[in-house]
C-alpha cells in the first residue's frame, strides 16, 4: 500500500505517505529476491471465483490517491521489473490536486488523458471514492453515492470496469462492506498492515502500509511477523 514515491517535503504532516525512489527501488528488489510473485487483482478474483491457482508468495503492490510521481518515479521502476501495480483513483479530482488533506501539501493527480495511456502501458486502476470521504462516518445513502458514482465517472475515464475499490482513510465497516458489495465491486481493500489468505472476506482485503521507515531489514521482521517468510 504506497501513496507517493518521492522526496519527503519537510514541512509535511503527512510523512508516512512518503516512500523516496530509492527506498522504494530497494523494497521492490527484497520482494523480488524473496521469491513473492507479482500478481493482478483479477488473479485473485479467478482464485476465488473459479479456484485458479495463486503462485507462491503472490504480491499486488497498490496506490492510492493517484499522484503524478506515481507516473514520474514509480511507474519506470515497476515496469522495469515486470509489476503491474493498481491505482486507486480519486474519481471526483482527477487532473486535479489532493484537495481532501487539510494539512498536507496540494499535490496534482494523474489526468484523464495520462491515465488512459497508463492503462495502455499495463497499470491497473480502481475507484477511491469521489471525494476521498470516510464511509463509515457519512450516511449510508452518501457512502452508497461514493462508491455507484466513483465506478461510473472512472469507467468512463478508463474505458474498463471498475473492479476493486479501496476504502479511503481505510475507513469501512460491515456495513460499508456490504454497500461495496452491492455496487458492483468484485474485491475492496483497507489498510491493517497484515496479510490475506483464502478465507479472507473479498471486501475487506488487508494492505501493508509502506514508506520511507519500511527498510529492507524493517521490511522482512515485518513479513516473518506475520509468518509469511521464513527467516534463517
């Protein structure tokens, strides 16, 4: 679960959504050498649905938010080394700025016209809402609009189905799981820094958070916590 990859301002509230380009380089190269294996969400959705086997190890790395350093710095080393990420868009400011953060600094966001050549390059894209609200703290009415609306205007953007939803400030309940169902979503994520197995509800699918704090060394006590690598 990424945000930006690029230089940390130092004047941001919001340093946890850094990762620098070569703190980043060097987590995508431990995954690699690890033997995890780059997988799309529509793999996952075939091991569900249809019982398609999983590689070893599967990895979808993600983004949220949609920033042009995704683009800028991100993207050139994800493609060089054959990951095929999924961003998670702000369906309501594209081409526009992180207008949702109070405290952090405006940063602009993919345009329409970048997008879909991204998806033309091979990223994968999915809805993050249309304004970047809490759905669990709005109406039920209001979180149903965000998740119907945000899969609609993006559709269009993207000229695909919008097949997985990531619920913004990782902010979701049951309820909120159950509206994402209903809107069509095959799969929607959150945060909670772990991993997901099989039995995993498809609309509640976990993420860790990465940034410029997660070191290589950080990196595997983290995934031999959660007793996904063998360490020694």
């Amino acid at each position: 679960m990424y945000h930006r990859v690029d230089d940390c301002p130092t004047s941001t509230a919001l340093a946890s959504n850094y990762v620098s380009p070569s703190r980043f380089a060097d987590q995508l190269d431990a995954f690699l050498e690890w033997g995890y294996t780059p997988i799309e969400f529509d793999d996952w959705i075939a091991h569900r649905t249809r019982g398609a086997v999983l590689p070893p190890r599967p990895l979808i790395v993600t983004f949220d938010d949609g920033y042009t350093c995704f683009d800028l710095n991100a993207w050139p080393m994800l493609r060089a080394r054959g990951i095929r990420p999924c961003v998670f868009l702000v369906a309501g400011e594209i081409g526009g700025t992180n207008s949702w953060e109070v405290e952090g600094q405006r940063t602009p966001l993919l345009s329409a016209n970048r997008i879909r050549a991204l998806r033309e390059e091979g990223v994968r894209f999915g809805a993050h809402g249309v304004r970047h609200v809490p759905l669990a703290r709005v109406p039920p009415s209001d979180a149903r609009l965000e998740l119907t609306r945000s899969r609609s205007l993006l559709e269009d953007v993207v000229g695909e189905p919008m097949r997985v939803f990531a619920y913004p400030y990782s902010n979701q309940n049951a309820s909120v799981r159950r509206l994402a169902r209903e809107a069509g979503y095959h799969l929607a994520v959150r945060g909670k820094g772990r991993l997901n197995w099989t039995g995993t509800d498809p609309h509640g699918l976990r993420r860790i958070l990465m940034n410029d704090r997660m070191t290589v060394r950080r990196l595997r006590r983290t995934l031999a916590r959660l007793r996904w690598l063998r360490v020694g």
